[in-house]
C-alpha cells in the first residue's frame, strides 16, 4: 500500500501535475487511526536518551523551521527542525516521545518512514508530534505512549548514504492538527499553510521543556 502511494506520487510528479494538501491527503488518511490519547500530556521531555531531557542544549539543530528546501518537492516549506543529541550515547539513536500518547499514523517507507503521535492537553484540546527519518518503527497504530516507549531508532550515518542524502536525524513537527495526513510535510508552500497547521518546534520545545 505505501509503495503504491509513493508511486502515484512520483507519476504525479513525472506528469508535471501539482500535487496540493487538499488533493493528496486523500491517500494517506487509511494509515490514520482516530485514537483516542488515555492520559493528558503534561510533561514535555525531548526526544533523545539524553543525560536530562529537560535542556534544550542537548540537542544538535540540523535545519530550522520554515526554510524553503528544494528536496522531493522544490519550494515547500520546511515544517520542523532537523536534531540530532549534541552527545549521543551510542551509534544507534533512538526516537522518543515528546510526552505522553497514542501514536494515530505510522506512513511512509524507506528514508522517509515516520510515526505521529496525538496528545491530549490539559484544555481538551488535542495536537500532534511527528518524527520523520526513521530506520527501524517498534511501535504501531493505536498503540498508547509514554516519554520512555522507545518508538524508532534513527538512520547511522553509513545507512544514509544508500539513500544518496544525508538522512541521519530526526525531522521533528510539532502539530496543530493532523488533517492532511502527512502530506503537509512536503507540501506546505506558503506561510498561511504553515501557520494553519505548524507550530515552531524549537520555540515550543524552549517553553514546554521550562515546565
């Protein structure tokens, strides 16, 4: 199923057609589960094995939010921030969550793989965290989380290499919401979708990690 999706994508492409959030999401809505979080996220950590995952300083920022990236799509807007840990622990990095969940989306396949995660706030409110980048996936659709389930573990850097680009980091999104259903990651062209549907990770991990 994900393989015929990304080919439908590449033959979109090769056709000269544009593919829009609204004409695309379509396709990925049946990798979405309409979990229901058990618990509230209250605690935000950040997403490494990090000596305390409490201090921004741990992690290394690859690529910044909102920059314009000519990669897959030319012209969309990057949607998170590139991070690696500033000291891994091993070679093996591994994904956490960012706080407490149910994962909704596991999507996409090879150098591209990523799990989303739904949060309930305090306020009723739900948003969303996704983690892009992923070689290996330990958890599934509907699964609940907490800041230690280990979800993925990252590309090595030598793994990377076969994909011809340097892969080897998380694409961190922290999320509004989740309608388009992953397709927003490489689709988002203007400031007003990015703002509909994106939160800067970096200004919101400073904050949340102060609670």
């Amino acid at each position: 199923m994900i393989k015929t999706a990304l080919l439908t994508t590449v033959l979109l492409l090769l056709n000269f057609q544009k593919p829009t959030i609204d004409t695309d999401k379509d396709r990925w809505k049946p990798y979405y589960v309409d979990a229901v979080p058990a618990v509230i996220a209250s605690n935000w950590v950040l997403p490494f094995d990090v000596s305390n995952r409490k201090d921004i300083k741990q992690i290394k920022v690859i690529s910044i939010f909102g920059d314009h990236r000519d990669s897959f799509y030319k012209g969309h807007i990057h949607t998170a921030i590139d991070i690696n840990p500033l000291k891994p622990k091993t070679s093996l990095i591994g994904v956490y969550p960012i706080a407490k969940g149910v994962v909704c989306s596991v999507h996409l396949a090879e150098n591209q793989r990523t799990v989303v995660v739904k949060h309930k706030l305090a306020d009723g409110k739900v948003m969303f965290t996704s983690y892009k980048h992923l070689k290996e996936v330990y958890v599934s659709q509907g699964q609940q989380v907490t800041e230690q389930t280990k979800l993925a573990r990252l590309f090595t850097k030598q793994e990377s290499k076969k994909y011809g680009g340097d892969y080897h980091h998380l694409h961190l999104e922290i999320r509004k919401n989740f309608d388009d259903y992953g397709c927003a990651s490489w689709l988002t062209m203007n400031q007003k979708q990015l703002d509909q549907r994106f939160y800067n990770p970096l200004i919101f991990l400073k904050t949340k990690l102060k609670s």
